[in-house]
C-alpha cells in the first residue's frame, strides 16, 4: 500500500455482543499497522475507526486531488496553531482566502495549479480588488502551495515564477515643516476635529512615526517620562485589533516582528502627556492614552482614518493620509543625516539587513530623532 493509506475495513462482532472494525496501515515510516476501533454497534465502529483512519493521515491526506479549497484550509488550521502570529495577522489570512483564493482558484485540484494558472488568477484579483489585494492573495498562494510542496505533491511553488504585483500609483507625499505647523494649528481650530480627539492624535503620530493601532494601544503603564526634563520614552509593544466575537482588544504584540521597539519622545509629545493626564484624558480602558473620543472604550484604527480623512478634506490636505505622517518623519529623520538603521527602528520598518539585526541590538532610538521631530 502507498504511506498513508488503508487497505479494507474488516468489521466483526465480538463474544461480549461488541463491534470491533480494523484496517491495516502503512504509516509514515513504511511500516504496516493494524488499526483496531469498538463500538456497541457494526455502523458506530465503522464511524470510529474511519474517524481514526482519517486522523492517523493527517496532513499526508493531502492528495494531487485535493481541491484549493481544502488545501487552503489545512493550511490555515497551521497558521492558527502557530504562537509567533499575531491574531490580526491570522484573520488577516482567513479573509484573504475567503476573499480572493478561493472565488478564483478554489475548485481547482492541486493537480491542475500552475504558474501560468496562479498569475492569471493574481492579475485577475488586481483588476477587481486591487494590488494590495493581489499582494495579500499571492502571500496566502505561497504559503497555501508551499504546503503542498512539503507533502511532495508538487515539484515547485507555483507562485514563484509570477510576474511582479506593481502598483502605478504615485507614492505619498511627505509634509514639509511649515506644512505641519499649518496642519497642526488648523486642526486645533477645526471644533470637528477637536470634538473626534485629532489634533492630540496627529502630533503624535508626526512626532513618533508610529501606525494608528500602535497610537491607540500606548499605554500609561509603558511609558517612562520625567517631567522635569521634559523627556521621556514610549515602548511600543502592542497594537489594537478586532476580533470576531469579541470587538476590539489590545494586541499585546505590534503589527511586526520588527514593530516592536522603544521611542524616545520629543519634549513636545511629553508635555502633551502631562497635559493630558491634567486633563483626565486617560480615562480609556488599561489609561490608554488615545482612549475613543464617543465612549470611555477602546479607539478604533479601522475608524479613525474616517474621521482624520474628513478632517483632512475640509481643512484643504486632500493629499495627505495617515501614511505621510510616517513619511515625513522618515523623511525629517532623512535629511538630518540619520542611519537607515536608526530610521527603520524609529519606524517600526523590516531590518535593514540580516547582519543589522542580528549583531545590532533594538534599543532606544538615537535622543537626536526626539530633538530631531519637537516642534
């Protein structure tokens, strides 16, 4: 018999009036087992030892016939058992599939997937959904066929050999220093955006770098601030997310690996803590320091970009979205003469490279980006 198959169930009924129903296997390494179930009934110990027969497989039950679909979620059952991924990153994917690997390749067997088959699907999804969506897809496709590269039913990855997802869109802009001044002085004029909490929100994404998950998981507890010297420094170490069931929780893990690190805060980002704090402004749960502006709950990143958009339309940056925020602190950060090092750190970015991570330690980011981004 091929690894991981049975030959015929034999059922019997036994002296005591039982059932016992066996079948021989050959397991993964080559050796042939009897495999044995009992039941009170012939069709319950049929049932039994299926359902064993089936588990004993395992993963090796994948097959040249096995749809996209069921490959697809095997292979996000290992993805949910697995601690190094963030729960966002897992719902992420299980979207991902429902979304775009399934409607276009789903009813296709393992057999019939190649790179001429997986590209079309990719340029397909980048036609109806997006590049973002076809670079979400092609990331799930990689990892879903590498599956059935490691169970040697395919020679290749399929995804390897498509053709590049590149996007015409121009890339952001980023703010020049008078433009934030301008920014900042309109929002705290603007009553909107002082009522949905944004100008407080603004100053310190552009004076941190940071995503507006990691702003609305900072914390009282991960911050270390001495007023008298109007410095200070912020541990980003979580992000918030929404999860099914649930609603919004703090990750206790940003959105990376490489998202973990500790800030060091310019003084204007001090001074606004302590005004806050003068103001019972941490008043949202865990003293959050972004808590939603509507309720003493959690702030929600998914919504926020919808209140900063309107803001940002009305106040004449039509231009600018959350991201530039992120580019102009590389940017400032840039032009002062800052390593590339020290700018992936301050933004949470991919290492520069493997030996920067390896024999670099993360600490705090050089004080000069704190003085760098005051305003």
């Amino acid at each position: 018999m091929p690894v991981g198959t049975y030959g015929k169930l034999l059922v019997k009924e036994l002296a005591d009036g039982a059932w016992e129903a066996r079948a021989r296997f050959r397991d993964y390494d080559g050796v042939t087992r009897q495999v044995r179930e009992k039941a009170g009934t012939r069709a319950a110990a049929e049932r039994a030892l299926k359902a064993t027969l089936v588990k004993r497989q395992g993963s090796g039950s994948i097959t040249a016939d096995t749809t996209i679909k069921a490959l697809a979620k095997n292979w996000l059952s290992s993805i949910e058992r697995r601690n190094d991924r963030a729960t966002g990153t897992k719902q992420h994917y299980a979207y991902v599939v429902k979304a775009y690997v399934n409607p276009s390749l789903g009813q296709l067997r393992v057999s019939e997937v190649t790179a001429g088959v997986t590209d079309r699907a990719l340029v397909a999804i980048a036609e109806k959904h997006g590049h973002a969506a076809a670079r979400s897809a092609r990331s799930a496709m990689s990892g879903i066929f590498g599956l059935a590269v490691r169970h040697d039913i395919l020679a290749v990855n399929p995804t390897r050999d498509t053709s590049p997802i590149t996007s015409t869109r121009k890339p952001p802009e980023s703010l020049t220093p008078d433009q934030v001044d301008d920014l900042c002085d309109k929002l705290r004029a603007d009553q909107e955006a002082v009522k949905h909490d944004l100008p407080d929100l603004v100053e310190w994404m552009l004076g941190t770098g940071c995503r507006i998950g990691e702003a609305c998981a900072a914390r009282d507890a991960v911050l270390k601030l001495d007023f008298d010297k109007m410095t200070g420094t912020w541990e980003i170490n979580a992000t918030i997310i929404r999860v099914h069931g649930q609603g919004l929780i703090i990750q206790e893990r940003p959105k990376t690996a490489a998202g973990w690190r500790v800030l060091a805060l310019p003084p204007f980002a001090v001074a606004m803590v302590q005004r806050r704090r003068g103001e019972l402004r941490l008043q949202g749960p865990q003293s959050v320091l972004f808590p939603s502006p509507r309720a003493k709950a959690l702030r929600d990143p998914s919504n926020t970009p919808g209140d900063l958009r309107e803001a940002l339309d009305r106040l004449g940056f039509a231009w600018v979205t959350s991201h530039t925020f992120r580019k102009t602190v590389a940017t400032r950060l840039d032009e002062a003469g800052l390593t590339a090092r020290q700018i992936a750190d301050q933004l949470g970015h991919a290492r520069p490279s493997m030996t920067q991570d390896v024999y670099m330690g993360r600490q705090v980011v050089n004080a000069a980006a704190a003085k760098i981004l005051d305003r």
